[in-house]
C-alpha cells in the first residue's frame, strides 16, 4: 500500500513539473495571466503578514515590542488590500485577450500591489532587511514578467515615497519603524539611516544597470529565436506551423474575408533529378524571392513543404487573388535559371485559390485551395484555378 502512495505521489509530481516546467512557460503568459500570478502571489504575502498581526494579538508577552493599536489598524488594512488583491483577479482573468484591459489592468493590479508593500516597508523599516529584499525581489522578477514601462512607472514613485520617509525618519519628523518599541533607539539613529542608505544606493544603482543589461540582451536573444523558429531555413519564407499559426488567429479575428493560395512547381523532381539538389535548392530561394516582391504589406507567404509554397491574402475577394496569383505565375515563368552547363532551366506553378468563410475551419479552407490546386495540374499546369462554393453541397466548381 505504501509503494503504491509512493508511486502515485511520484506520478504527481512528474506531472505538475511537467505542467510548471515544460508545457506553461511563465514567461510566455499573457500579460493579464501574469497579472493573476502576482496577484496570487500578493495575497499570499498579505495573508502572512494577517498570521503575525492574529498571532501578536493573541499572545501578549509580545505587547511590549510592538505598537498595539498599529497592529490592529496592521490588521484591518492587511484584510482591506487582502480582499482587493483578491477582487482584481477576476477581471484579469475574465477579460483576457480584450486589449484595453490588456493594457490598462496592469497598471491597476501591479500599482494595488506596490502601494500594499510600500505601506509595509514604511512601518516595518524603510531599511530594514525585509524592506530591502522586497524592493530588489519586485524590480528583478518585474522587470522579468513585465515591460520597462510598466515596472518603473509604479516603481519610480514607490522609491521617491521610501527615500522621503527616510529623509523625514533622518529629520526625527516621523517615526522610524512605527510598528516596534525599538529599545535604545539604535534604528532611530540618523548617522545609521544615512550610512545605511549611503552603502546601499551604490550597490543598487549597479546591479539594477547590470541587470538591464543582461535582461536587454536576453530578451533581444529570446526576439531573434522566436523569429528564427517562424522561417523556413532555405527560403526565409514563413514555415508551416507559423502560416497556421497565422490562420488561426485569422480565424479568431474580425478581419474580413481572407483568401489562400496554394501553388506547387511543376515537375520540380525532374529539376533535383537532371540538374542537381543545388539547382533545385537555387530554384526554391528564387520563387521564394518572387513571391516575396509580388505580395503586399498585409500578405503573409510561406514554404508550405518541398516545393509547395502558400499566400495568405487578407482582406481579399475572389478576383484579387486571382490577379495576384497570377501575377505571381507570369513572374516565376519568367524566371531565368541557368544550369551547370548554361542551359535554362524552366520554371512554372500551379495555383489552387479558396476564400475564407464563417463557417469554415482553416484546415476545411486549406483542403478547398488544394482541390483547386489539383484541378489546375489536372488540366495542364502552369495556370490558376479558384475554389467556388456550389449553392448544391455535392457540386465542386472551379474557375
């Protein structure tokens, strides 16, 4: 019974570091789930620090270290932003993907959560320990999960705010660490609050620009595998995954009607075959090269596979992508490719065109623009053929 506890707790655990490790990176959330996880993150912290306020409250041979009434107004405050942190959580996650949420929440959730701890640190000890640890925690993992911008907007006047009540705590105009009965007055000193605050800038300043750095190079290097991982490696071309990858958040998107291209290189094996892989690769990088030049801003082509290239048009009707498909065919015809002996070698595609409807998935799409593509080889290649939807479910018209 025991080894089977054992081997269902082991079990567990491989899938939660699975989970945690391997299919969830943290870094890659969208910014209103980062959002929930600090503010998860938050309300654990708050309901620590309700633990000692209760656990004070209930012993008092502790009394005589503390400000009671603090600690019970401590106590209020911790439930207030306890219940707030928890109260942001559900618009977070309700209105993921809605992009003015997306970009005014953070600043509501993270400036909630900076607000709460400032308070903390001013009542604990602006250079206390714990104070010191939470500012370079939430600038480091900030800085980590969130954009510049927003990190130090909040942060910026969170430090102001602590360095003013240093200044005054130096002045003896208020309190330092109001929260304890510091015997001897030794934290009250202001010779140790300036050479505190002397040691620890430098330090600070340092590791901060250092840390700059490093995330400025780390995220610059993250950018350029992303990129690299969307292309294919010869044609530079979108790969396949990133073309679906495109078709489904089209498919999500109130962008209008759409149309696909599918175009295949006529005879392409005889090219490998007579002339050599190196022919036929200078083949694939030349067509890709056309495509590119014949395709608007807003298109998005791809390498779709072997020699199967695919465009997708956005917001465009049925004779648009004819015209540009054709374009596209007269140019690849005209190409002028030369093999090792000087002799030119020839060049066409064939073109399969479907439009985007409501009710069709993308993958349903991609199978109507490769029927089209069929039916242009099927009747001599070289040529265009378009996807039209029959009023009658088993009719396939082309044209």
């Amino acid at each position: 019974m025991k080894q089977i506890r054992g081997l269902l707790a082991k079990i567990l655990r491989l899938r939660i570091k699975k989970y945690l490790i391997e299919d969830e990176v943290v870094i890659n959330w969208g910014i209103l789930k980062k959002c929930i996880l600090m503010l998860v993150l938050g309300c654990i912290v708050h309901l620590s620090w309700l633990s000692w306020d209760l656990f004070v409250l209930f012993h008092p041979e502790y009394w005589q270290y503390v400000q009671i009434k603090l600690i019970r107004l401590q106590l209020i405050l911790d439930s207030s932003f306890l219940l707030i942190l928890l109260a942001l959580i559900y618009p977070c996650y309700k209105w993921q993907g809605h992009a003015r949420a997306e970009r005014y929440l953070p600043y509501l959730t993270v400036g909630v959560f900076v607000i709460s701890l400032c308070r903390d640190a001013y009542v604990v000890g602006v250079m206390s320990p714990v104070s010191t640890l939470a500012c370079v925690c939430l600038m480091t993992v900030g800085l980590v999960l969130f954009h510049r911008a927003l990190i130090y907007s909040i942060l910026i006047p969170a430090f102001l705010f602590l360095a003013v009540c240093t200044y005054l705590s130096f002045r003896h105009q208020i309190p330092y660490s109001p929260l304890f009965n510091i015997q001897g007055k030794f934290f009250d000193n202001g010779f140790w609050l300036g050479s505190m605050l002397y040691f620890m800038l430098p330090i600070l300043a340092i590791c901060t620009m250092l840390f700059e750095i490093l995330l400025s190079q780390w995220r610059h290097r993250e950018r350029l595998i992303q990129h690299l991982s969307q292309l294919d490696p010869l044609t530079s071309l979108f790969n396949r995954r990133s073309i679906n990858q495109c078709l489904e958040k089209l498919n999500h998107s109130a962008c209008l009607s759409y149309a696909l291209v599918l175009l295949d290189l006529d005879h392409f094996k005889k090219i490998n075959d007579q002339y050599g892989h190196h022919k036929g690769d200078e083949t694939l990088i030349k067509v890709s090269a056309v495509l590119s030049q014949q395709l608007r801003k807003s298109d998005v082509g791809g390498r779709f596979g072997g020699e199967e290239f695919i465009l997708v048009l956005k917001d465009t009707n049925i004779e648009m992508a004819q015209q540009i498909a054709e374009r596209c065919r007269l140019a690849i015809q005209q190409l002028e490719i030369q093999s090792d002996e000087g002799t030119k070698i020839s060049v066409t595609a064939s073109f399969g065109i479907a439009i985007s409807q409501a009710e069709l998935r993308p993958q349903q799409l991609l199978s109507q623009a490769d029927r089209a593509l069929y039916q242009a080889k099927a009747r001599g290649r070289n040529q265009v053929r378009a996807y039209i939807t029959s009023t009658q479910p088993e009719l396939e018209l082309y044209s």
